[in-house]
C-alpha cells in the first residue's frame, strides 16, 4: 500500500526562490533536497515579488502568497497569518524565528496532532536594533516558542547550551550549508567594472548593523592602506550604514559597495580575496561564515562563542580594533593557506546541504536522533548575566 506523503509547512521567509538571508537560503535548500519526499508549502511574502514572479510552485513545492512584509515589525503578522493557514493544510509546521510564536499555545490547544518545529535562530531578543519593548517582546516570543514546540532546533552548540541552561529543555543541533556556492575566477568584465580587484583585498558582506562591528572594522583598515577593504552591504538602510558610508566611502582603499544579489558576482569578489573579514558578535551560525569557510578562505573572525564553535578554533580573532590592527600589519606571517585549509576541510564535514536536510528530515518524520553532546565551554558572562 503506497502512503501518502507527509505535508510539510515552512514558516517565516521572505520565500523562495531565494534571493538573500539565511532563512531563504535554508527554505531554499529544503525544498531541493526534499521535495520528493514531502508535499511541501513554503510561504512567500507578495510585498518582495513582482505578480509576474509570484508563481504556484516551484520545484515541486506549493507557494502560498500572504499580502503582508516579511521585515521587522510586520514579520510578526506575516507568521502568524502563515502559522493558521499551515495548521489547516499541514500535517507538521517549520517555523523560522520566534517572531510569531505567541500563537503557538493556541495552536496546540486546537490542533494538538500536529508536530510543530521551530528553529529559534540566533538569540534575536539580544539584538543592538530593537528597543527595550521589542527585545522583551521577542524573548517572550522565544520563552513561547521553547515550551510549546514538538521539536527546537538550534543552529549553534552556544545557542543549544543556552535553551539547556535556561529553559532545561534539549534541542536539536542543526547547522546551515554552504555548498550553493563554487569559488569563481573574477571575469574581465568584472575586473573592469572593480579594478581594485587586480590587487589583493581583504572582504566582507553582512548586513550594515552595530552587532556586525562594522564601525570597528572600518577604523581598523582605515588606519593602514596595504590591504584594501571591499565590503558589501546595505549601507542605504539605516542611519548607522548612512553615516558610516559618507564617514570612510573617501578613502581609496576602502570599497563600500551596495547589496549585490547576483550570486556569480558576489562569488568572484569573495572567492578571491585575500582574506574574509567577519565581524558578528550576535546569532549562532552564521551563513556567510560558513560560505567562507566552504570557499577555503582564511578568516579573521570577530571573537565571540558562536564563532569559535562554527569555526572549531581554527581561524584567527579579534575583539578590539587594536587586536584587528595588529592582525592586519602581521597578517603575512600567519600562515593563511594553512588555516584555509583547515576551515575548508571543517567546512565540507559539516556544512553541506544534503547533511543539512536529512537532519531536517528525520524531525519532520518524528525519528529519533542522538542527543549532540553539550561542548565543553562557558557560555558569554553577558550571557550568563541575562539568564540569572
């Protein structure tokens, strides 16, 4: 007797197919691995595609439209709206982020045989961008989302350990991939359009924000001009990125350039680059330290838990802007080919796609999987601190 597939729901996306942010990658990813082996709905966001992009499916995955924004303070409706469509027409709901999880008690008090999952993402409450409301507003949302999920996923051991310490409850550790993307030759159409890229460069892209340590990365590489710096993001987004960019877009040696979207441009300038600078101090594992990683670049990594974990210690880290100072004017006597290796090889152990989706797999079977044992490290004393 053939069974029927399981309907699987994904909640909390810009959508697919994806053209930015982890979360899309991910749904992405999910869809291509699993699509044969789950009817799958995945929600999109008709404020960030055109009607004539909105399309019923997509590789075997149903599109659902919610004529609400993705972004920030709207997110919270736009999952929730997703969550009672889902809880109808889906058998087990993946939700990504904790913004709309206030609706979850409901949800099991009315649908009780479906199986909610819930990746938490980094510790979003303990973000520099909210105000004080909304960063209670989003740890409650998270405190919500740990009691009444089926399953939690955490995307780093830190955060993993983090929901253990506070809320005494397991999850499942399950990191993002990185092997959507290939290290590219920069084209002469490239190299005309960037022709600092004929040099040596160190690179970074990430989202403008302060937990990013933008400003920090800046007046390090400001401060010497052997290295130039091309750095890519949404400067145009936020008063922060304003500022920074009209304060160091002067400088010859450093190139602030706005978001790009084409995946073979993004890949020639990053794959190419001397080194990869990665300055966040917040989330878990970061999707474009892992692509980095995965491009066999060496790293010099803002020196915080999560980075240390996704890394295994094998980059190199700084806290300070002095600290990035130093490993800047020394950066030819660190052995980058050697560390480059050894993250590239961390890499292909545990960041593909297809090691991703079977984990994601398994929960939304209702398999049993072992228990990822609790690393041996403290948690940030910050951390410890908001815990107590």
């Amino acid at each position: 007797m053939k069974h029927s597939k399981i309907k699987l729901g994904i909640i909390g996306t810009v959508g697919v197919p994806a053209r930015y942010g982890g979360f899309e990658t991910l749904a992405h990813q999910l869809v291509e691995h699993l699509n044969q082996q789950y009817q799958i709905t995945v929600y999109n966001s008709t404020k960030h595609y055109s009607s004539e992009e909105r399309v019923p499916t997509w590789n075997g995955a149903k599109i659902k439209y919610i004529p609400v924004s993705a972004n920030g303070v709207y997110s919270i409706f736009y999952d929730i709206i997703s969550m009672m469509h889902a809880i109808i027409f889906s058998e087990v709901l993946l939700i990504l982020g904790v913004s709309g999880c206030l609706l979850l008690p409901i949800l099991k008090l009315l649908f009780p045989f479906r199986r909610i999952i819930v990746n938490v993402d980094g510790l979003e409450w303990r973000r520099a961008k909210w105000g004080k409301h909304a960063k209670l507003f989003l740890l409650w949302s998270e405190k919500v989302a740990v009691w009444c999920a089926d399953e939690i996923i955490a995307d780093n051991a830190a955060i993993q350990k983090y929901i253990l310490v506070r809320y005494k409850k397991p999850s499942r550790l399950i990191e993002y991939g990185a092997d959507h993307n290939s290290a590219e030759p920069i084209q002469k159409s490239t190299i005309e359009k960037f022709p600092f890229l004929q040099s040596d460069y160190a690179f970074k892209v990430a989202r403008i924000e302060p937990e990013n340590n933008i400003h920090l990365i800046l007046k390090a590489f400001a401060k010497q001009t052997s290295l130039p710096l091309v750095l890519v993001g949404n400067w145009k987004n936020s008063a922060y990125g304003t500022a920074l960019q009209d304060e160091f877009n002067l400088l010859p040696h450093l190139h602030l350039l706005d978001p790009i979207y084409e995946s073979s441009l993004l890949n020639q300038l990053r794959s190419n680059a001397k080194v990869y600078i990665h300055g966040h101090s917040e989330g878990g594992t970061n999707p474009s330290l892992v692509e980095a990683m995965y491009l066999k670049l060496p790293i010099l990594s803002f020196d915080i838990i999560y980075n240390r974990v996704t890394t295994e210690n094998k980059g190199f880290y700084f806290e300070t802007e002095k600290e990035l100072e130093l490993l800047l004017e020394n950066l030819d006597g660190l052995n980058l080919n050697k560390t480059a290796d050894r993250l590239e090889r961390v890499a292909h152990r545990r960041y593909l796609w297809s090691v991703i989706a079977n984990k994601y797999s398994l929960l939304v079977q209702g398999s049993s999987q072992a228990e990822t044992p609790i690393f041996d490290f403290e948690l940030p004393l910050k951390l410890q601190k908001a815990i107590a």
